[in-house]
C-alpha cells in the first residue's frame, strides 16, 4: 500500500524544518552553556537559598547539620571551580560560591 504523495510531501517538508531548527538552536540561537561568571551571585537572602539552608561561606558556618570539609567546590552538584563561583543544578540561573554549603550537600563521587 502506497501513501499519497501528498502525504509525503507533508512528512518531507516537516523533517526539513526540523533540521534546520534545529541547526539554528546548535549555532547559537538559544544558548546551549552558560558560565557561572554571568549569572547572579547566589545569595543567603533568596527564598530558594534559605529554604536548603545556603550559607555563601560555609567555613563559618554554626549550622548542626554542617561538617567540615562539605563545601560546595566537593558536592556532585556544582559544576565548577575550586575556588571562586560555579554553577549547581539545585539553584538554577544563580552562581554558588565554592566555598558554600547547603543541606542538600552530597559528596561527588570519585
């Protein structure tokens, strides 16, 4: 059983937009990687920071939950520097200092 070439067409002429959508979105149409030097400093006074109980620097920390050596630089959600700012997924569109914690800290895996 054939299909109409109309049909064809259709399917043709929509695999065609894909491709090319989908090669504006690779050459820059949407950003695909942001740095962390680009976003906002997260900060111990947003609502999302308060609510994981962020402290920027965690060294100082008088949190009970905090133990030293769990710092932001070692959790497996930060994607960064040892030192300075990087970007975790659990506050996205915010920069994290390395030097942070939070109480969803994790130890990244070696």
């Amino acid at each position: 059983m054939s299909l109409p070439n109309r049909s064809i067409e259709s399917r043709r002429r929509f695999l065609q937009l894909l491709a090319i959508t989908a090669g504006g979105v690779c050459m820059g149409g949407i950003p695909l990687f942001v740095r962390a030097g680009e976003l906002p400093h997260l900060t111990d006074a947003d609502p999302t920071a308060k609510a994981m109980n962020y402290i920027e620097d965690a060294t100082a920390s008088k949190n009970a939950l905090y133990r030293v050596g769990s710092l932001c630089a070692n959790c497996q959600f930060y994607r960064g520097p040892d030192a300075g700012y990087g970007i975790c997924q659990l506050f996205p569109g915010k920069a994290v200092n390395a030097k942070g914690w939070c109480s969803s800290y994790t130890l990244q895996k070696a």
